[in-house]
C-alpha cells in the first residue's frame, strides 16, 4: 500500500449568502451592521432573521488518490467541483477537515493567469511560469520546447495584446503544460482554443500522466474526455461525494440520474416551473423510447415520444404546441412545434392528449431541458412550462473517433470522412499580426 | 527590446545544482484561525516570483506612458515648482536657512516614493483578484511588488535633485551615506501601510476612497512642506510617531548636513517597523479569506 498523493478528510466549505446582497461588502455594510446589530440580535432571537443562509459549496468530502493516477471530478454546475478544486489547491481555506497533499502542487484553474497585455510573449512566459509556481532555471530549461509547443516563434517579441486569441491560449496553455509539479490540478482549461490545438493538450496531459508518473486531477463536462484521459473519477452532488470509481461506471452514473421520482413523466398540475400568469392547460408531460416506456435517457438518432396531457379547453380550433430543448447553460438549442408538423393539430375539446414523435438529433451529450408552450392559433402563448422536464443524450461514440468532442465546438455531431490528397500548387495561408 | 528578462538572476546563477525539486514533501490544508505567523520559507523559496512582478510593474509603467520615465521626473518637478512659489513665497514658510525649492524637493523624494507605495500597493489585489482567485501565491508579493517601480522613480527624482543642488550651489556632506538606511525605512513604513490597506480594499471595497484622502491628510502631518523646528519643541515627539516624519527630517539632515535630531529619528523608526509588522500581520490574518470576499 503506497501512501496517497492527496488524501481529504472530511472536507467541507461553508458560504454564507446574503439575501438581497451582492457579492462584495463594503466598509459602509460593516458600520450599518455594527449599528443594528443588537436589533438583529433581537429579531433572531424571535426567529425572524433570514438575511443570511448558510450555503455548503462542499460537503464531507473524503477520498484518496494515489501517485500517478488521474483522477476526473464530475458533477453538475454548481455540484461544489470548483470549490473542492480550489481548497485543493489552497485559493480558499476549508471550514472543515484536512487535506494532506504529497509533493509540489501546480493549479491551473484558468489559462493565462497574471498574463500582461503589455508585455511580449517572452516575458509573459516567466512572468506566467513563475506565478504557476515555475522555478526560473525550469523555465530556462523549457524556455524552446514551450516557445515551439505554443507555435508562435516569430511573435516572441511582440506584445500579447496584439496576439489572436488562439495564439494567447496557445501560449498560455504552453506554459502550463510545461509544469513539472508532482501533483497538478486542472479545471475545464481544456476547453479552449481549436480542435487541432485540444488534440494537441490531451496528448500532453496524457503524457505528463502516463510517462512522468504525475497525479492529476482533471474537472471537466466533458464525459468523453474524462472516459478518455482519466481512470478513476469522482462523482459529486450538490457538495457531496456520491459516487467514486473507475471513470466509465462513474460517468455513466452520472449520465443516468437513478434520483427516485424522476421517471420521465412529470406532473405540470402545480408546478412551480409555470408563471403565475399563464393557465393550467398542460398538466403532464411523458417521455418515452421507441418501445413506449418512460425514459431518461435517448441515444443520438434514436425516436421518442412525447405526450402531453391538456386539461378541457373551451374549444380551441388548431392550437399551437412547443416543445423547446435547451442545454445545461440554458440556450435553446432545438424545437418541436405542431404547426412545423406536414399534418398540423386537429381541434382539441375536452380533456385529451397530444403526442410528438421525433428523432433525438445527435446533440452533445449531456443533460437537457425541456420547455412545453401551447397558444391559441395565432397569438400569445397561455400556458408555458420551464423546465417541464429532461432528458440526457448519451454519449455513445456516435463520432466513432478517439478524441473527445468539446461542446465549444458546437452542440451537434457531425460524423465526417477526411481525407487528404496532393494539390497543383503549394499555397502559403500566413496570418499576419497586424 | 526586452530580452533583459531572460538574462539570469543573480540569486539563481550561484547555485549549480540541477533542476530538482529535492525530497517529496508532505503539505497539510486545514483550516485556520487568528493570527498566522509568516511563512518565511515559502517567500525565500518563491523569491524569484518577487522579482518577476516587480518587473513587470516596472516594465509596465513605462511601457505604457508616451513619456516613459520623463514622468518621474516632471512629476515631482512640477510639485516642487507649486509648493514652492505656494509655501515658499506666499506663505514665506520657513526653510531652515536653504532655499525653499531645495528644502522642499529634499522633503518630497522620499513622501513621493512613500506615497506612491501605499497608492500603488493599496489597489493591487483589488486590480488583479485573478492572482487571488484563479491561483495560490504568496500574496504578499503582489502589494509589495508595487514598490519596486516606486525605488525607480526614486532613483530618477534623486538625478533630477542633484541637477538643482548644482543649480543652487548647495554642497552634501558624508551624511548622504546614511540615504539608504532612511530609504528603507521608507520602504518598510510604506509596505505596512499598504499592506493592511490592500487587505482592507479586498473585504471592504469602498475603503479604496479614503486612500487619496489619507495620503493628503498625511502628507500634512509630515514635515514636506514645513521644517519640524517650525513645530512647538514639546509636540515633536508626537509628531515624530509619523515615521515620515523622522525620515523627512532625516533625509535633510544626511543631504544639507544640518544636525540630527536623534530622538525624533529614533522615535520614527521604531514606529515604522511598528507598522510593517502591524501591516504584515493584518495581511496574514485576512489573506486565508481573500479568495471568498474577492
């Protein structure tokens, strides 16, 4: 039994939120509470004190890792996975329990930190690899291989503020990748600059895992990438370690919330999910696979079926039904509407139900919304639900590729053939900084 | 044009040993509470990250100005200019025997230099929370890097000092030697207060407005514009618990080589390094916090 690079004990982190407040306090706050403070005491004596809540970002969270090993940390946002990140790596200070780390830490929780505009290229690069914790004499070392890695040789000179986007990534995510702590802590960095470029960091990560025998710790939503680069992974939920394991099993726990209740059929009678201004009409919604079974969950390509229950209208000719599917930031991404349909909705009397058959789009997988809208034929919507329900796309390597898919590369799959062939004359694409 | 960066330290040239990082050590996070002593390894180990911001500071206050350097120089050449004909002719304020310009500009290098220190060191965390949130560092490098563009602008105002010295044919006298000592003593007031004001801005945003205000109001408890001997003998040791106030009337005695007043000096250091350790301590019991109020 080797000892553990990282062992957590019990790890929590208490916020306190403020209701009404925002974020930051002021000196101002910090007299007036002086001021009232008897008077609040008075109230929470009474019990009737609710400005503040307490809020735990992380939970009794306990775990060990071993030397070597690279570990993927997933949940939902919000699930306490930049925090337990952060205590990690010392930003914040836990409320609770312990942490014990073995050898040198490097965090990299954003690209580029401490990056100057100003300054050129070269001298970011010590200013960058000295901030993540970099020893000079390393930096030296490496000084070519992360000039070379970056790709940007002939702006070693320049001014960062005048780099494109992806050459300040590139440059950025260079010098990360030239770290050499034993233990390096990685969130979502990954998830920048071009598909070639992505390719070009997994490659790296793995090797820095695999070859130098370093123990990483890698947050990500990207389940195809931590199947990919990590073999263990740790699942949490809403600040609370739920389930640890070898990464495929973990993810697929995550994929498929097994949460009693949630069924796939959702009961919009008193929703909380409605506005108060809209009416009752849509009082269930179903998801169901090809075999007419409630579900979750829907492979890339494969049919569902929604059913909507509709409380007695007063006779409504051809009304308009929507089905809007939006991902986990909340952006639509596609919909379903009866009046798109070749055969639009017959009149509805009565109590009754309407139904859609449509394929699941290949989508990037992952957890998605659904709103249900219902408006007379023409007009404003009088009844819209938001969220009334969910379903998770699967990832099941409907890419049929190696490498992980990013969801800034875009929210649909498309399966494509490359191929390369000679070309008549050679054509020099140089982008110039201008 | 900047390739100086790459050129090797002086700290890091004299130790041949390969790039290692010796035995696997063990680090414990748990959370803590009260006063937290200073982790003097950690900085003497990350010494070099020091130098990296305080060159970028540097480099940055001159890249980015039209004038570059030429502000350390108009700068306190202009104030001088204004106190002199404000003070000096209207106000007749006394000069003890030198010309008001010179007696002036003596007393405005080192209150620029400690001014510009607790401007500059004040506003650093809260201008780059990144180094707060996205990282962890020994923060104390941040506010304290902000003094080195400070010493720069020193050294240029010095020139510039020595130029009206000529100018005005005022001699100096072996008391010069003692200039590094007040400058440090400068340095380490200015870094106390700095520090607590920058930790003070991190948690209570709107403190940044009473900076300005502070920095005024103190450069009229300072001896700057008035020679001490102008303050009631029995109120000068109250007024010497200004550490700029010893350090002012320090800095004329070791340039023209009028007498020292020892007890005022004596007073005023001790104060200053009251006040680096005041600061010091302040920072290390809110840092643990940055990251959550940030």
């Amino acid at each position: 039994m080797t000892t553990p690079a990282i062992k957590a004990e019990g790890i929590s982190k208490l916020y306190r939120l403020e209701h009404g407040g925002h974020g930051s306090k002021t000196f101002r706050d910090l007299l007036t509470d002086m001021a009232t403070a008897p008077l609040r005491r008075f109230r929470q004596i009474r019990g009737s004190d609710v400005s503040m809540e307490d809020f735990w970002a992380v939970q009794d969270v306990s775990f060990e890792i071993q030397p070597g090993e690279v570990i993927g940390v997933i949940g939902r946002n919000g699930a306490g996975k930049s925090t337990l990140l952060k205590i990690l790596s010392r930003i914040v200070e836990p409320t609770r329990g312990q942490v014990t780390l073995r050898g040198r830490v490097a965090s990299l929780l954003e690209v580029g930190t401490g990056f100057h505009p100003e300054l050129t290229g070269r001298e970011n690069i010590y200013l960058n690899g000295s901030i993540l914790g970099m020893k000079k004499r390393e930096i030296d070392a490496q000084f070519d291989e992360i000039v070379a890695f970056a790709e940007i040789e002939r702006f070693l000179d320049t001014p960062v503020k005048r780099y494109s986007s992806g050459m300040y990534v590139r440059l950025a995510f260079a010098v990360a990748a030239h770290l050499q702590p034993e233990i390096l802590i990685v969130d979502e960095v990954l998830a920048v600059g071009d598909a070639d470029f992505q390719k070009k960091c997994l490659g790296k990560m793995r090797e820095v895992s695999k070859g130098e025998g370093r123990t990483v710790i890698f947050v990500s939503h990207n389940m195809g990438a931590v199947t990919t680069l990590c073999s263990r992974a740790l699942l949490l939920e809403r600040g609370a370690l739920v389930a640890e394991g070898p990464s495929s099993e973990v993810v697929d726990r995550y994929l498929v919330p097994v949460s009693a209740g949630v069924t796939g059929a959702y009961d919009l009678r008193d929703t909380s999910a409605r506005a108060d201004n809209f009416s009752k009409i849509i009082v269930a919604a179903r998801v169901l696979d090809a075999s007419g079974r409630l579900t979750l969950t829907a492979a890339p390509l494969q049919k569902i079926r929604i059913e909507l229950d509709l409380a007695p209208l007063a006779s409504m000719r051809t009304p308009m039904i929507d089905i809007g599917f939006n991902n986990a930031r909340g952006e639509r991404i596609f919909a379903v509407s009866s009046n798109l349909s070749p055969t639009p909705l017959g009149s509805v009397t009565g109590a009754s139900t309407a139904s859609v058959t449509f394929e699941m789009p290949p989508l990037y997988p992952g957890r998605y919304e659904f709103d249900v809208g219902l408006m007379p034929v023409s007009g404003r919507y009088i009844d819209y639900v938001t969220p009334a329900g969910q379903i998770e796309v699967l990832h099941d390597g409907y890419l049929q590729s190696p490498y992980p898919y990013f969801v800034e590369m875009g929210s649909v799959l498309v399966r494509s053939r490359w191929a390369t062939h000679p070309s008549e004359t050679k054509q020099e694409v140089e982008k110039e900084v201008s | 044009m900047s390739n100086d960066i790459a050129q090797p330290l002086p700290t890091s040239a004299a130790a041949p040993d390969p790039v290692d990082k010796g035995p696997i050590r063990e680090m414990v996070i748990r959370p803590r509470s009260g006063w937290i002593a200073i982790d003097w390894r950690e900085l003497w180990e990350a010494r070099e990250l020091l130098y990296f911001l305080v060159l970028r500071d540097v480099k940055v206050r001159y890249k980015q100005t039209v004038l570059g350097v030429a502000w350390a120089v108009l700068q306190p050449f202009f104030t001088m200019l204004v106190f002199t004909v404000i003070f000096g002719r209207f106000a007749k304020i006394p000069s003890d025997g030198l010309p008001y310009a010179v007696f002036v500009f003596a007393g405005l290098l080192p209150w620029t230099y400690f001014s510009s220190n607790i401007s500059q060191a004040s506003m650093s965390l809260m201008n780059q929370q990144s180094l707060l949130t996205k990282i962890y560092l020994p923060r104390v490098f941040v506010p304290a890097a902000s003094v080195g563009s400070g010493l720069i602008d020193l050294l240029v105002a010095f020139v510039v000092f020595a130029g009206m010295m000529v100018f005005y044919g005022v001699g100096v006298g072996p008391g010069v030697l003692a200039l590094p000592l007040l400058v440090l003593l400068t340095t380490a007031a200015s870094l106390g207060v700095g520090l607590a004001l920058a930790a003070l801005i991190v948690t209570y945003r709107d403190f940044r407005y009473v900076v300005p205000f502070l920095v005024q109001s103190w450069m009229y408890l300072s001896p700057v514009i008035y020679p001490v001997s102008m303050v009631p003998p029995q109120w000068q040791p109250l007024l010497a618990l200004n550490p700029m106030a010893g350090i002012i009337d320090g800095f004329r005695s070791a340039i023209f080589g009028l007498p020292w007043n020892f007890t005022t000096l004596s007073v005023s250091s001790f104060s200053s390094i009251i006040l680096l350790i005041c600061g010091l301590y302040y920072f290390r019991r809110t840092e643990r916090k940055f990251a959550d109020v940030a």
